[in-house]
C-alpha cells in the first residue's frame, strides 16, 4: 500500500528534472527503465530456478503420502467392495466373502 503513495512524488520529481535539466531528466528515465528491466530479469530467472524444485517437492509430497492420483483411484475401485472384517481392518470384496464361508 505504501509503494503507491510513492509514486505521485517521484512522477513529479521526474517530470521536474526532465524540465529543467533534460540531460539529467533523461539519464532518470534511463536509470528507472534500467532498474525495472533488472528487476524483471531477476523474477525471470527465480522463476526458472525455482520451477524444478517445486515440482520435485510436489512429486516427492505426493508420493510420501501413498495417495493416488484421481484416475488411479478411479480405476482401482471399480468392481471392489471395501467391506470391514472382524480384525477392523478393512477387505476387498474376495478376502470378505472368504471370511464369510468360514
């Protein structure tokens, strides 16, 4: 919020030096471009930088967790039952209807 209220000033600061001195007005201008230019570059390359590591922390996170993916999941349980057993546990439909039998 307090990056805003600095702008107003510094327009003015700008506009008065490319008035009164265009020279200096003009390295300003060349100074502020420069800045954003580098500014920009460095939230480029963080970007690249970071990408990888963040997918290998998701991958790694998604993977520790034993949890699979929706269409896995999907797939796994069509045609199953998951049905609770005495020991709590809980058996596919075969384990289940053995269990019956006994």
């Amino acid at each position: 919020m307090y990056r805003i209220e600095w702008i107003p000033p510094l327009a003015l600061i700008g506009a008065l030096t490319l008035l009164i001195t265009p020279f200096l007005g003009a390295m300003l201008a060349v100074v502020v471009v420069l800045i954003v230019a580098v500014a920009i570059l460095v939230a480029v390359v963080g970007a690249i930088v970071a990408v990888p590591f963040l997918l290998a922390r998701a991958v790694h996170r998604h993977r520790r967790s034993g949890r699979a993916l929706p269409a896995d999941t999907a797939q796994a349980t069509v045609g199953r039952a998951s049905l609770p057993t005495a020991t709590g546990r809980r058996a596919s439909a075969p384990e289940a209807s053995a269990a019956l039998v006994r």
